[in-house]
C-alpha cells in the first residue's frame, strides 16, 4: 500500500523534534500536532519509522476519522473502515481507547460498539460467522475528542521507548524516547562528546551513543506489525539492512556517567553492553561534588533527582546548588537539565538560556538550557 496515514504519538514538547526526524526518513506530509505527528507513505515507510524513530511512543495506521454524538453514529460509521485490508480471517483484534470532552463519554461502551462494527465489517467481508482470534494481534485503537472520532492500528505492540537494552532500571528512569528528544534538543551529533553526572541506568548516554551513530532504536526488538500477513517479510529485512548501512561507526562520539550509588554503575555499563555501544561510554561511581571533565569542550545533559521521587524537596535543591557551582568555570561546554522544580534557576544561581516545557510521565517539567559561557 502506497497511501496509508499514520500517526505517532510523542511526548508533549517534543512534537517538532519528531517531525524533523520522520522528514530525515523522507516521510510525507508530516504534520505536527499537540503530542502527536501524522505523516504519510507505503509499508517500506511504516517499517522504517518503528525501526528508526526515537522519540515517538508508537506508529498507528489511521484507518479514519469522523464526528459521532451518539452509538447509532458511531457504529454506521466504524463500519465504512477498511478493516479487511489489514486483519485476516484468523488474526485478533482487540480494542482500546480513550474519550474526552465527548458527548459519547462512556470508554466500555465505545469499545464494545467499535467491536461489533469491526466483527461486522469482517464478517461481511470474509463471509463467515464467527472469528477464532487466533492469529497475530491488530490492536484497534480509538481516540473520541469533542465528538472527533479517529480510529487506528498499532503497528508496534510494546512501547517504542522499549528498545530491548533495559531490562532492569534505577528507581527514577527517564523513559528512552524523552532522554532521545532531549539530547536532539541539546544539540548532540556524530561528534560530541556527552557528559551525565547523574547517570542512573545509563539512559542519556546511550541514547546519545545510538544517536550519534545512527543506529536505529528499533534494530534489536520486533514490532506487532511484522507478524500481519498483510506486509511481506521482504519489506521488514530491506528496511532493517537500510538502517544498518547507515550506521555511522566513525562518529567520534564519546559519552561520560557517573552517579553515587555503584548499583546504578554497574546496571548502566550493562545496559551499554547490551545496546552494543559499551565502547564508547565510560561510567564511574562519583558524588556530584567531585564532577569533572576530561575533555575540552562537551555538553551535559542530565536528570537530576527530584525531591518529589527520591530526595525530600530540600536535599534535592542542595543538589541544583552544588551543579551550579560546580559546572561553572567550565569554558567549551553547554548544559541540558531537566526538573519539575520551578524555582531551578533559582537554586542553580543562574537563569537559563532557554527553557522549554516537557512532561516526565504526568510530571510538568522543564528542561532547563545553559549555552552561554557559566565562568562569568
């Protein structure tokens, strides 16, 4: 198929990072919207979005939208989508979704009616009377806002953050595709050199290590959609040996962790190993008070702890007044620092550059960006 709509869903702030991403992989008509992107293009294009997208959450086929107020409507119309084109006789099809600011309000209720139209739709279609369900999963899903229904696949399955590097993490992660929108925000390419004091599992460094040498985030897990009859194998394997030809192994990348708890060390050297960028990445155990830098010039990049999850509000802002003075005096650098806390700068001794607003999970944060010299 030549002319499928998709939609991938983002972290709120990060919609024009992922759109400068899909039109890097040549998508078409991209379009950002409030936490999500649509872009269009053929199965060659669905394959190589999950395979190589960082900062989205999933890709979702758009089998349609249209306005419904009430189950009447919202049965007719789910029943005029091309169910048929994606889903087998065998194949299972559940149903999820959400409703907000909907006269249709009830999510049980519009799940149970978008099933019965699928059924119907297939039932019609393959002209059988009952559907086993046995088969690969096409996970419907549904969104109702002001009245607007959209209706789409999962091609995914697990969460694109997944990338199959981390299997345990530290007790306050940053999910895999902000740590990726944050450091392409942060400026880091082939070439820089990466620091993260407060390294945790290991996340900003090796995301900054698969980005800079363009290796897909996707290449080591397998996604729903490689399972449906519908897109050859052949379309899964030309796109997995497209990203692997663009894998830039000179980047001169290099990326430095520390952290205080030598447990969070050794779980993120073996998060680098497993996402095969061990090399480039060199992890030690070191209070924030003893944080030094070995090169030049770099960029830190770095998710402090937040007295709402680990440390009381206090300790935690002792903690932004320490990186203030200890990141300053440091000519060549640049600094990303993601918070919650309203009053960082504050507490940092100095106001930021720049400042753009980002959710961690539900948390309203903001990434707090340093570019100019600190030393003065």
């Amino acid at each position: 198929m030549n002319d499928l709509t998709f939609s991938a869903p983002c972290h709120f702030g990060l919609e024009s990072v992922l759109a400068g991403e899909l039109r890097r992989l040549d998508a078409e008509n991209v379009s950002a919207a409030d936490g999500r992107v649509s872009f269009s293009g053929d199965f060659s294009m669905l394959a190589r979005a999950n395979l190589c997208l960082r900062t989205a959450e999933r890709v979702l086929i758009l089998l349609g939208e249209f306005e419904a107020r009430s189950f009447a409507e919202l049965f007719d119309r789910t029943r005029e989508l091309p169910f048929e084109d994606f889903i087998g006789r065998q194949d299972a099809f559940p149903v999820k979704g959400h409703s907000n600011k909907s006269q249709l309000h009830s999510v049980p209720d519009c799940q149970s009616i978008i099933k019965k139209a699928a059924v119907e739709r297939l039932r019609e279609k393959y002209g059988v009377g009952w559907f086993e369900e046995t088969g690969p999963v096409h996970q419907i899903q549904f969104q109702i806002l002001k009245d607007r229904v959209s209706v789409f696949l999962d091609t995914s399955g697990p969460g694109l953050h997944k990338r199959g590097y981390r299997r345990n993490s530290t007790e306050a992660p940053i999910k895999e595709t902000l740590a990726a929108g944050i450091l392409d925000v942060a400026g880091v390419r082939r070439d820089s050199i990466l620091y993260d004091p407060f390294c945790g599992s290991g996340t900003f460094l090796i995301e900054g290590a698969l980005k800079a040498m363009n290796i897909p985030a996707g290449i080591t897990r397998r996604f729903a959609a490689q399972s449906w009859g519908c897109i050859p194998a052949a379309v899964w394997q030309q796109e997995r040996a497209r990203g692997l030809d663009l894998v830039r192994r000179d980047a001169k990348f290099a990326a430095y962790g520390s952290d205080l708890d030598p447990a969070a060390v050794e779980l993120a050297l073996d998060n680098a190993h497993k996402a095969g960028v061990a090399q480039r990445i060199r992890i030690r155990t070191r209070d924030i008070r003893e944080f030094k830098t070995v090169t030049d010039s770099g960029i830190v990049v770095t998710n402090p702890p937040y007295g709402e999850r680990l440390l009381d509000q206090r300790a935690a802002r002792e903690l932004y007044r320490v990186m203030g003075q200890v990141f300053r005096g440091r000519e060549g650098f640049s600094y990303a620092v993601i918070s919650p806390d309203e009053e960082f700068e504050k507490n940092f001794g100095r106001r930021a550059d720049k400042r753009r607003k980002l959710y961690n999970g539900m948390m309203k944060c903001q990434l707090f960006m340093y570019s100019r010299d600190l030393r003065k």
